[in-house]
C-alpha cells in the first residue's frame, strides 16, 4: 500500500554542512534554500529537494542565517513523522 509522510515544519532542524547537528538516528534530507521570509520571531525556509519545495520553520535565535541558494541539510526525529495512508 501507499502512504506519505508528513512533518510539522516547525519540527525539522536545519543547517548547512559548516554546522554539526547532534542527529543520533533521525531522518535526514540534502535540500538548498530556494527562499527565506524573515517574520520578526522565527524565519520560514522553503528548501527545494528533487522537485519538491519543504518549508521549514525556524525561531530566529541569533544562530546563523541560511542564504538563498545555499546547500543545507534537514533532520528531524522520528516521532515527528506521521504516516498518511494514500485513498
């Protein structure tokens, strides 16, 4: 049977290859950043990934800031997926 899968944007940690994520066994996905929209507390990412555009939800901490066009890498744990069954 098909399914998708699904994360919460906010739930999806990313970085670029400079930075080392503490990633243990979560899912993880290469992207680049296709665009960045600044909103005052957090910052919303949209990575491009084979086709496919994911948008990621970040709190604007004073962490590095991801440039449009740069190579990234998203993790996220594995209790954040839910499976969604294809009708």
């Amino acid at each position: 049977a098909k399914a998708s899968c699904a994360v919460r944007p906010e739930r999806i940690q990313i970085s670029t290859g400079a930075a080392r994520l503490d990633i243990g066994n979560a899912n993880t996905l290469k992207g680049r950043v296709s665009k960045r929209i600044f909103a005052g507390n957090n910052s919303t990412y949209f990575v491009d990934r084979d086709g496919q555009t994911l948008k990621v939800i970040v709190q604007n901490t004073g962490a590095e800031r991801l440039a449009e066009g740069e190579p990234v890498m998203l993790s996220w744990s594995p209790e954040s997926t839910v499976l969604i069954a294809a009708s």
